[in-house]
C-alpha cells in the first residue's frame, strides 16, 4: 500500500481518493488460502521455521531473554 507522496513517486496513475472506497468487511474471506499461505496469515503458514515454532510452543517451552555474551563493567 502506498501513501499518497510514494503513489507520486512512483507515477500510479490516480491518487484520486474519491475513486477508492472503503475496505469490505468480508475482505479476509475473499482472500484465496494459497495467498494466505504466501502472506504467511496465522493458521496458514507452511513454511519451516513456523512448523519448528508451533513445535516449540505446543511441547511447553517459553523462551527465557537470557543474554550471553561480555559484560562491560568498569574496573
């Protein structure tokens, strides 16, 4: 989607806003499935870092924000 200044910017033809109207209120439900796949939409992701997380989760793991690493401190 592109704001009105990027529309100019990349010459789309009308930026007329009169000429679109509002979003539909069944505009998910128009969307194909292999699109949500490709949109990675929650409960259609296919790829494999997805599968790897919903393993993750579902065997109850929660990931700790511990951080390793140097530690500057003043001596």
């Amino acid at each position: 989607m592109l704001g009105l200044n990027s529309a100019r910017l990349y010459h789309v033809n009308s930026t007329n806003l009169r000429r679109f109207g509002p979003v539909p209120s069944d505009f998910e439900s128009r969307i194909p499935s292999d699109l949500k796949t490709l949109l990675e939409f929650p409960g259609f992701a296919s790829d494999h870092l997805s599968k790897m997380k919903a393993r993750y989760l579902a065997e109850g793991a929660a990931p700790d924000h511990t951080r390793y690493g140097w530690i500057r401190t003043m001596v």
